[in-house]
C-alpha cells in the first residue's frame, strides 16, 4: 500500500488550513486503505458478526459527505444514495464488487464537491441540520467530519488488515 493518497496536515497554520489539513488526510487515508484491492476484497466482510467493509465504508462516509455539506451546509436536495427507509444499511448491505472502482470515484468528487461548497463560508457561520433543532458552526461541521473519518479509519484498518495483513498508521 502505498501512500500516495494522504498528505500530512500542517503543523502551524492558519485555523481553517489545519482543520481543511488534517480532514484531507484522514480522506486520503481511507483511500489509501481501499487502494490495490478487487471489488471482491472491497465488499468482503471480514470483523463477523459486522455487515462493514472497505466500500461500506466508503459509500457510507460519501452519504455522511452528502448530509453535512451538500444537504445540511448548503441546503441542497441530496437524498441518500446508497440506502432507503426499506434499506437502511444499504451502504454496507447492498455493496456490488462490479460497482467497488465507481463508488470510491463517486466518494473523490462528493469530496471535490464538499470543499467547492464548505470554501464559501466562514468558520464562524452557522446553519441548521435538516430535522434538528440549534445551529451548528463550519467550525463545529470540519472537527465532527475529522472525528467521524478518524473512527471509521480505525474500522478500515482492521478491515484491512484482515483481509491482506496490511498494516499501517
């Protein structure tokens, strides 16, 4: 594996290009987590009884992209993508090996997109998530994105791990 994919965040910076730092490098460590593999390993559950994998994963951390920019943030109708009412765990459950290389490549422009939209806001702006109540900061959005990828990267390592024995940060 290599790691082609993550950039180490600045050290000293401005607030926003710490906070923009370390949520790029915790995408690309999850792209670095699902590199070289087939969309069979992708889908492949290996942590019995979870129904999670690599492109779970992925397809789930692409509809929690989608809520908190593109619906919460900018107030765009985005409905999930990859799981319904009747489907709930649709990211995990109804992953296809054959669409494994499209979703990774949907989750890098949700990513592209995410950015375009947050850049035209300040830290210090609020909005409102769709069915809660209070506001939430920009600042508030990037630290609970940080939070959800470093979670979900741990997940993506032992996924990983088991699969192929790769290990890594």
């Amino acid at each position: 594996m290599t790691t082609e994919f993550r950039v180490d965040p600045p050290t000293a910076a401005a607030e926003r290009v710490l906070l923009q730092g370390f949520l790029d490098f915790h995408r690309g460590t999850l792209l670095w987590k699902v590199s070289g593999l087939t969309g069979e390993q992708l889908v492949q559950r290996t942590v019995d009884p979870s129904s999670m994998s690599l492109i779970g994963l992925v397809r789930h951390l692409s509809e929690v992209e989608k809520y908190w920019f593109h619906r919460a943030l900018a107030g765009h109708d985005s409905p999930p993508k990859y799981w319904t009412a009747e489907h709930p765990d649709g990211d995990f459950d109804l992953a296809d090996p054959t669409q494994a290389e499209q979703d990774v490549e949907d989750f890098r422009q949700l990513v592209k997109t995410s950015d375009t939209l947050a850049a035209k806001y300040a830290l210090d702006d609020t909005f409102t998530r769709p069915g809660h109540e209070g506001a939430y900061s920009v600042r508030y959005l990037y630290i609970h994105m940080i939070e959800e990828y470093a979670r979900h990267n741990g997940h993506a390592d032992l996924v990983r791990e088991r699969l192929d024995g790769t290990t890594g940060e």
